[in-house]
C-alpha cells in the first residue's frame, strides 16, 4: 500500500451474557463515546461511518437504521457490513484509500441474548439442501471438528487445552465475559453440545459493541501520538455447501493469510508477528485455523497448541486478551481482535501487554464452519 | 405474533417479546428441481458432472464452483456411500426436524466426487465412525424435499 491508514482509537464495552438494561444503540454509544472523546473528534467530523450489524440477529431488516445518530450518520455517509466486523475495517480502509474519506468511524454491535441462537443460524444455510435437516453453526462445526480430527490425529485434549488456555488468558482482560481457572478435565467433562463438541469448547451468548475511528497517514500523526497503521489486510471465501469442501482443511484461510502477509512483507509469520488475536468460536478452530495462516504445516496444529510458542511468554502469543472463547459476540468477534491487536501495537493492553510488540496479527470469519475468512496485519512503526 | 410487555425483576427496563414472521417461497432452480422430483419420484439421488474438470456434483447444481461451467450432464450415482464424518446432536431445538438426538452425517457417495450432507440414522452413537458405510432409507410418503430421504443408514 503506498498510503497508509491508521488507527487513531479503540474501544469496546464490556462483553456480558445479557445487557437488556441498554438498547442496540445505547450500547453502541458506550464504545462510541469513548473514541470520541480519546481523539477530541466530534460526530460531526465524522466523514464516514462503517456499521457492522446482522439482520436476523438484530430483529429487523436493514440493521444498522437504528443507530444512525450515535455513529455520525445522521445527515450522513453509511455503509453497513452484514460479516463480522474486521470486514468493516476492511471497508473503511477502503474508503480511506479511495482518497474520498478522512476520517471514518468503525462501529460493530450484536445483542446475542435478543433471540435463538440456532434459529438465527440455521437460517444462514442453504433453505432446500441443507436448512431442513435443522443443523446450526454448533452442529456444522461438530461436523467439521470430527472430519479434522479423524483426518489429522487431532485430539479431544488438544482441543480442550485451547479452551482453558484462552480462559486463563482472559483474567488479565478486565472486558471478557468470563475469564476462568478450568482446567482440560473441566472441558472434557463439560456437557456434550453437539459430539464432539462440550460446553466450554464453545463460547457462550454474549452481548457487546465495539468501536474505532481511522483515518490517512497524515491525520493520523496530528490526531494521535501512537497511530496504528493496517499494514495488510485479504479476505477469502469458500463454498457454502458444507459437502463440497474437505472440512478438515481452510483453504480460504490459507489464501487470505498469504495476500495480506505479501502486503506486510511477513514471510515467517512466527518470528515477524509479535502477538495473534485469533477468532475461535470453538476450541478445535485454533489449532486448523493455526494451519490456515502458516503458523504450521497442515495437520500440525495439535502440537502448537501444546508448545509454549502460543503462550503467554511464548514467540507468539496468541490471544492474550482470551478471544472469543470467553464470550464474544458474532460479528463483534473479529472486529474486537483487530482491537486487542491495536491496544497491543499501543502498549495500551494492561496487564495482557506483550511487551515491545510492533507486529500484530487479527483474523476473524463469518459463516458456517469459517467460510469466510478476513485477516489483517497491524504494525505501529 | 406476541405483544406482551413485562418489567424486569429488579430493572427498571422493559422488554418487548416479538416475532418477525416472513414467508418465504424459495425456488429449487431447474436444476434443483429434478434433483427433487427424482428424488420423490424414482427414489434416485442425481447428481451433475461438470464437462471440464470431471467433476461429479451432488446434490445436482447448475454451475461448477471452479470452472464456472454451465453443467447439464445428469448423472445418477448410488444410494450407497462412505461417511465422511458425523456428528451427534444431543441439544433439543426447534429448527430440528426429528427429535433429539440426531446424528448428522457428510457421506461420499459412490460415484460422487462431493459429499452428501444429511442425517444418519438406526445406529449407535458408540459405532459411528468416519469410513463406515450407510445406504439411504427413503420415506415413504415423499414430496419432493432433502427429507425424503429419512436418513442413511448402516450396511449390514
């Protein structure tokens, strides 16, 4: 990329199982709020504004009407995107990029707690060969889980060290919804969702909004004193029937962290990437979705889990925040990891810091058994 | 469509129960139709093989995903098939379409080079396995939908 845009602020709420004491858009305003007034901006300095909501999660066709006056759209510029929101920012770069917009608020929001998980997602498949058959994103991932352990040797144990670990991260993360001490007999002795699937290898419904303000190089210098800049950013999509692809492997992953790492010049993601904010709605996700982006050969993603590499201390850690695994809603997931990757890049990450990072890492996807996978890769240098 | 209102214990806030009911009337598509009417018909699962990559697709599709070919050579492959992988759904929930539990299966069947999404069913959790295989049972009043097949089933 020639010009570069940068991240001038971040902010999330605090993710909750159930916030029915605020509305969709006063919960987007506690994120909103603060990036305003961290960068002094006020709504009407706001060029454009990229909102990430989903329909059917928020009860009404064309989500993001609602929220017009707390993301500086009224008499406004809007685009709304339906993904997970590190597609938001995506979409924002690319205003910034086209030369036509300077300063653009990124806001993502979903209430989980408002409606039937599995209803909502049953509705995402295909309505004649698939929707009937009553699957949801939990029993299309159970499909997936099976298919990657049978085909790579991937344990159960393995799986459930994902889910403890990201758990444990979350404790040094004041916002997660529930950080927890648990340990893999707690996860292999947890109720059986959708086999091999228990409860705690799956996040809970959770409630949450986040937000960011972008803008070009030059903005970005005079706004902030540490800017975070998108060094590399690719998104890649797959075929949504589920029995088209070999589930055991994420080819669009694969092809989505070659682009944006060919961007950053990151050619050894494992010794150029200080810290990954990965989204992992179920423990098994880590270790492929690991092989997706280049940090092990195909079928290797068990053993990294079990290395010290991805831990705190560790080469590169992954997820020092917790990710998604402590409660993190859809559509927020991925956005919110691009914004544990600029408080990392800020040295603004607390006590879940990774000390001297300059390289970041954020992924989040949208869709059954990841069909689209996004990737960006952040520097602050 | 529910209208109640009720105040929440302790929280000076009020919750609005709705329902948003929208039908809708999805077409199968030409090609998608006689992979339904075979179904219901002949009890035969029909899939389409692409000209250039060879590639046999089923359920029958009209365009290939890599070639981008228009596809129009029907192929009836067998009601026979290998699990590819499955899962068992314990959870009860109301987008099912049987009671729970249910077993979800991906099988290939013979003569597809794609796997075939759908439910297996008159087997024990404890044997499932990746491999084994399962032929399907049809219903027996059928109208032309994925759920004419009931589930695919063991081989003895």
């Amino acid at each position: 990329m020639s010009e570069r845009v940068g991240i001038i602020s971040v902010a999330q709420t605090k993710y909750h199982p159930n916030r029915a004491d605020v509305s969709e858009e006063e919960l987007s305003y506690e994120a909103i709020k603060q990036v305003l007034e961290e960068t002094g901006i006020s709504l009407s300095d706001i060029d454009s504004a990229v909102t990430c909501s989903q329909d059917f999660w928020d009860g009404r066709t064309i989500s993001s009407m609602n929220i017009q006056h707390v993301v500086g759209a009224h008499l406004g510029h809007e685009d709304n995107i339906s993904e997970d929101g590190i597609n938001a920012v995506y979409a924002a770069m690319a205003q910034i990029l086209s030369g036509r917009q300077d300063i653009v608020l990124v806001e993502a929001h979903t209430k989980e707690s408002q409606t039937d998980k599995s209803m909502v997602e049953n509705a995402a498949f295909d309505a004649i060969s698939m929707r009937q058959l009553g699957l949801d994103f939990t029993s299309a991932a159970a499909l997936q889980a099976k298919r990657y352990m049978y085909k790579y040797g991937i344990t159960a144990e393995q799986c459930a060290m994902v889910a403890v670990r990201n758990r444990a991260n979350a404790k040094n993360n004041p916002l997660a919804q529930e950080p927890m001490d648990i340990t893999v007999d707690d996860v292999l002795g947890s109720k059986i969702l959708v086999s091999p699937i228990r409860l705690l290898d799956t996040k809970p419904i959770s409630d949450g909004a986040c937000a960011m303000i972008m803008t070009t190089e030059s903005r970005a210098k005079k706004l902030t004193k540490n800017p975070v800049w998108i060094l590399g950013a690719s998104n890649c999509y797959e075929t949504h029937y589920l029995g088209d692809r070999d589930l055991a492997d994420c080819d669009a992953l694969t092809k989505a962290a070659k682009k944006a790492y060919s961007m950053a010049g990151i050619t050894n993601p494992l010794r150029q990437i200080d810290v990954a904010e990965i989204s992992t709605e179920y423990s098994y996700q880590e270790p492929l979705w690991f092989e997706g982006l280049g940090f092990c050969d195909r079928g290797k993603g068990g053993k990294l889990v079990e290395s010290r590499v991805i831990k705190m201390g560790g080469n590169l850690p992954v997820n020092p925040s917790g990710g998604v695994l402590p409660g993190n809603p859809n559509g927020v997931a991925g956005m919110a990891r691009v914004v544990e990757a600029v408080l990392q890049l800020r040295g603004e990450a607390g006590d879940r810091q990774i000390k001297g990072a300059k390289v970041a890492l954020a992924h989040g996807y949208t869709g059954i058994c990841g069909q689209h996978q996004a990737v960006m890769i952040l520097g602050n240098i | 469509m529910a209208t109640v209102t009720e105040k929440l214990e302790g929280m000076d806030v009020w919750l609005y129960h709705g329902q948003i009911y929208i039908p809708n009337t999805f077409s199968a598509g030409a090609v998608g139709s006689r992979f339904l009417i075979e179904l219901r018909d002949k009890k035969r699962i029909m899939g389409m093989r692409c000209p250039t990559c060879n590639r046999v697709y089923v359920p029958a599709r009209s365009i290939c995903k890599d070639c981008f070919e228009q596809l129009d050579e029907w192929v009836e492959v067998s009601d026979k098939g290998t699990v590819l992988t499955y899962a068992t759904d314990y959870e009860t929930k109301s987008i099912q379409p049987t009671g729970s539990p249910i077993v979800y299966g991906i099988i290939q069947l013979d003569g597809a080079d794609t796997g075939f999404v759908h439910m297996l069913g008159e087997v024990d959790p404890e044997q499932l396995r990746v491999g084994m295989r399962v032929q399907a049972v049809f219903q027996k009043e059928r109208e032309g939908s994925i759920l004419d097949i009931k589930y695919f089933k063991p081989l003895a």
